[in-house]
C-alpha cells in the first residue's frame, strides 16, 4: 500500500508522531452520505495522491467538509503528503511541531520539516530553518542543502549566517571539515562587523594552525612579476617536508602563531573571557607562544575575575608550584581552586583538598576569610 510506503517513508526521516495519530485518518473513511466530496478525497488520499492527502489535512485542521476539527489527524496527513514532496504540506507540519497542535511541540522536528519544505522550493521554509539552526533549535544541518543555504545568507551580509556556517565547516557538521573556509567566514564577521567571537575563533583557529616549511632562500619579494620570472610572491609554506631540505635551508614554522596572537589579543582587550585564558595558557606554557609568565597570569587573572573556572584553576595550579608568582602560595592556590570548585570544575575540590593538608591553622583560616569575603562581594 502507498500508505504503507509514506509510513516508512515517514520512520526514515526519525519524526516524532503522537501515539495514536494513524487511526484517526481510518475513522473519516466513513462520513456522512452528504459529503460525497470528503469520501471520493480520503479514497484518494488513501491510494497515496498527495495532493488529496494534503486537502484531507486542511479539512481535518479547519473542520471543512463535514470533519470534525482534530489538529492530530491533520497532522498524520500533513506528514503523508509532506513526505511524498507536497511542500506546502511539510511547511503546515513544520508549524504543527513549531506551535504543538496536534503534538508536542518540538522545534528540531520542526526545523526538519522547514528543512523538507526548503528542499521542496519553499522560500520562506528556508528562512524559518536558517533561523531555527542559527538559535540552535535544530540539531542537524542536513546535507549540503543546508550548507548552500547558509552560505547563501551570510553572501548576504547575515553575521549570524557568518558565524554559523564558520561553525559548521570548522567542526565538520554534515560536511567534512574545512578549517580554511572557517577561517575565512571568521575573518569577515571579525573585520566588516568587528564581532569579539568572531575575533577569538580566528585567533584560535589560527593558533592551531600545524607547523608548516618555508624555504626562505627561494622566496621572492619583489612585486614585479617580470623581475620574479614566474615565481610566487613572498613565502610559499609546504605542509610536509620539502625533498631538498637541507640544501635549500628549509626551516618549519607555526604560520599563525603572530596572526592568531593579535586576534585573541582584540579579544581578550574587549573582555571575551575564553580569549583571555586561551592567550594567558599560552603564554604560561611557553609553547604556542613565546613564553611569558608575567603577561600569562596577568591574562588568567582577568578571566577569573570573569569567573571562568579553568581560568581559577589554573592559577591555582601555579600558585601551588609557584610559578608566575613570588613564592609558593598556598592561601592563594586554596581560595583559587575553591572558586574554581564553585564554578563546577572537574578535580578543583580534590586539589583544594590536597594543598589544605599542607597549610597550617592560620593560613587555613585566612584562606576561609578570602573565600567567604569573595562570595559576599559576588551575591553568591
């Protein structure tokens, strides 16, 4: 049966259905002798017209040709018609799961059916689920529609487009990841809209970058591209190691490490506190960037204030070791992984825990003191 085959066709697409919706369909088999109409339409919408199919859904949602008014059974037909590909009836069942008439309301099936109706030529469906997957009440971004459709918007100067389908490609969703892509999808909403998370995932995204040759000996500088016969301007990087290596004085270098330095820096200087603690680790660390103890835990301090829990902790961790400060520091590494603590970071309770064995009576109260001193001063 036809049915049969939109039911699975239905399962495929992992929609929720209300218990009990399919049996409502089979009970307007059997209307009244006037409505000659409704029966020649469910005898239709049964053998799989989706268009009939979609008419008995309005019918059944409106109350028209004699049918009682069941939001539940619209929606069955609603599914049926909008899985054989009638668009206008998989946007009614996008707006079924958006307002939970006839269902409970549930914003990722709809997103799914905005999605469906999109893919079926409805315009303002693609809008709806562009909107739905920016605010993250889709969960999915579908296939390359979705993509295309992002893309589409943020072409159209969208921020909210930019920064999702930067996203979407650095962490691969429904694509393959694409981190040059990202990147730039990132640099646009940093430079035309100066938007601080776009600063911060460029500079992370940059900082990431793998190690890469250059072979300064060849490269060539001057802006004449007769003088340069050919060759490229300026540096050229190799992802792997050149085969003349050696003798052409090949060194490997981190490509983003000074771009990626200056954005997290506009970041962190605007107050994004996962800036501040990304460039204060990697100053701390000394690996990423050139170490600088004095700056890191500047940086640190400034994302803790902010309440940023592995921010806390790791200032705890080198007040423990003193390391960026004068001395060890026990009160400070104990009121640090407190806080820390109190943010819900995983292990702060046990360090706290482990340094309070160290200290004795009057450091444990003062650090106590700083403790409730701080909450007082934070409402907490």
């Amino acid at each position: 049966m036809r049915i049969a085959a939109a039911v699975a066709a239905l399962l495929s697409l992992s929609l929720p259905v209300a218990e009990g919706a399919w049996a409502a369909p089979r009970k307007a088999a059997k209307p009244a002798a006037a409505e000659a109409r409704h029966v020649s339409l469910a005898a239709a919408a049964a053998n799989g017209d989706m268009e009939a199919q979609y008419q008995l859904a309005v019918a059944y949602r409106d109350g028209g040709h004699g049918l009682k008014a069941d939001a539940q059974a619209a929606l069955v037909w609603f599914m049926l018609a909008g899985a054989e590909g009638h668009a206008a009836a998989a946007a009614e069942a996008a707006k079924a799961f958006e307002a939970g008439k006839g269902v409970k309301r549930d914003l990722n099936a709809a997103g799914n059916w905005w999605y469906k109706a999109g893919t079926l030529g409805d315009a303002q469906a693609r809008k709806r689920w562009i909107d739905l997957f920016i605010e993250g009440e889709v969960h999915a971004v579908g296939s390359r529609d979705g993509i295309a459709w992002l893309a589409e918007s943020a072409q159209a100067g969208d921020l909210r487009a930019m920064m999702a389908l930067a996203d979407v490609l650095e962490r691969g969703q429904g694509v393959a990841p694409d981190s040059a892509a990202a990147e730039g999808w990132y640099r646009q909403a940093a430079l035309l809209y100066g938007d601080v998370e776009a600063r911060f995932r460029l500079g992370r995204l940059l900082l990431a970058r793998p190690a890469m040759w250059r072979k300064p000996a060849e490269e060539d500088w001057n802006a004449k591209d007769t003088e340069r016969k050919n060759r490229p301007f300026g540096a050229v990087w190799y992802p792997v190691k050149p085969p003349n290596a050696e003798e052409a004085g090949a060194v490997q270098l981190r490509p983003g490490i000074n771009e990626g330095e200056r954005w997290l820096r506009s970041a962190a200087r605007r107050g994004h506190a996962e800036a501040q603690y990304l460039l204060g680790s990697a100053k701390v660390a000394g690996m990423e960037l050139p170490m600088d103890m004095v700056e890191g835990v500047a940086w640190l301090e400034a994302a803790a204030l902010q309440g940023h829990a592995e921010a806390l902790f790791a200032l705890g961790d080198l007040a423990t070791k003193g390391q960026g400060f004068y001395a060890k520091d026990p009160v400070r590494a104990y009121v640090m992984y407190d806080l820390a603590a109190a943010q819900g970071e995983d292990n702060a309770k046990a360090a706290r825990d482990a340094v309070a064995k160290g200290m004795n009576p009057r450091q444990t109260a003062r650090a106590r003191q700083l403790v409730q001193e701080l909450r007082d001063l934070a409402g907490l």
